[in-house]
C-alpha cells in the first residue's frame, strides 16, 4: 500500500506520526510542506485542510497523528 505523510520539519507530531509507522514497519513517501509552493499545491489539493501532519493510505485520507493511532494499519 502507497503511505504519504505531508508534514513540517519542526512538528513534534509529525514526527511522532513518521516514528510509529517505522515501528509497524510501515514504508511511507514524506511531502515537506515547509515550502511555500509545496504547502499551496496541498492546500489546492485539500481545500479546508490546514494541520500536519496528514497521513494518506494511497487516496484514502486518515488524518492527523491521533486518527492514525486509531486506525488499522497493514503490517508488513
């Protein structure tokens, strides 16, 4: 399954999300959105959507770090 993480460089949930997909061993694509035109090419994406990080299970959006740790995840 294809796993993206957009997220910040300095978000202690973002990197809480990104550690915990490691341990299920779980390989994902991180988007940075530290970028102006990155972070607009999200929001013109995802309209309404404004928090990171945001956690996608290939076009199925699971949501932030707390709805990730209540989902169920594929293990590898």
């Amino acid at each position: 399954m294809n796993v993206t993480v957009y997220s910040k460089t300095i978000c202690p949930y973002c990197t809480q999300a990104k550690q915990y997909l490691e341990k299920k061993g779980i390989v994902y694509q991180e988007i940075n959105l530290d970028d102006d035109n990155e972070r607009q090419a999200f929001y013109d994406k995802y309209p309404g959507v404004r928090s990171v990080p945001q956690i996608f299970f290939g076009d199925t959006r699971i949501g932030g770090f707390l709805e990730l740790m209540k989902a169920k995840l594929p293990i590898k």
